[in-house]
C-alpha cells in the first residue's frame, strides 16, 4: 500500500496510506463520490479492514481490492483485481503475495500513466471499448 502511495502521489493524485484500521475507518468517513479506495489484503477477511471498507463504500466511495477472489473483502469490494498463490499465508506473510500486489500496483500506475493526456472523451471511448471486450471475455469463459 505503501508502494501505491508514493508512485499515485508522483501522478499528482492525493494519497494517503493507512496501516491502522481506525484511521482507515475514520478516513473511510470522509470520501466523497468518485474517490477511490484500493485496499490490499493477504487474506481479505479482517473483520476491521471489511468494516473500513463498508464505510468506504457508504459514503459513495468506489473500492478497488488486492485481495483473494473468494475472499469477503473481494465479495464487497467495486472491482477486485485478484492474488490467490498457493502459500499458506495464514502462518507467515507470503513473498508471492507481496510481490503479486506489488504487480497489481505497478500496473494500476502504468495505466494511469497510459491515460495522462488523454482527452475526456477519448478516454470514455477507450474505457467503453475496453468494457465491451470485458463483457465479451466473460461471456466465453
């Protein structure tokens, strides 16, 4: 989350990275419409990061989660961009996972950095394309 913050906050968008699950909530309480939350979870199941990310969502935030895809946080999150690995990380912190997330970072940046630029409406083209090839990818799996 860390490494999220600093590479967001190089795009000139605000950020703020929280390890604490009451500041998380507190800050949670205080998004807006069309603020975004990326919440990253080795297990997805924290009872406070799932209430922090509720709170997230009920004050009309959307909530991208780096999570396991069967897990409660991707279940309530707006978009999960899965990491399932197969070490047990309920018994340490897994290398695979942290790397995995720090993948899943590195990409949200790119793409960021892709779409600077770019006009507003060339960039709702874009994401209209990209959303129908989406849709048409989940059709045929």
């Amino acid at each position: 989350a860390l490494d999220g913050q600093h590479k967001f906050f190089r795009f000139r968008i605000p950020t703020a990275s929280y390890g604490d699950a009451h500041l998380f909530s507190m800050a949670a309480e205080l998004l807006n419409p069309g603020d975004v939350v990326i919440v990253v979870s080795n297990s997805g199941k924290l009872p406070e990061l799932l209430h922090a990310t509720e709170a997230a969502l009920a004050a009309g935030a959307d909530v991208i989660a780096i999570a396991p895809h069967q897990s409660p946080l991707a279940r309530l999150a707006s978009v999960c961009l899965a990491v399932n690995h197969t070490e047990d990380n309920a018994t340490f912190l897994s290398m695979i996972s942290r790397i995995l997330q720090l993948l899943l970072i590195d990409i949200l940046a790119v793409g960021l950095s892709m779409d600077a630029g770019v006009s507003p409406s060339e960039s709702r083209a874009r994401e209209a394309s990209r959303l129908s090839h989406l849709l048409i990818s989940h059709l045929d799996s």
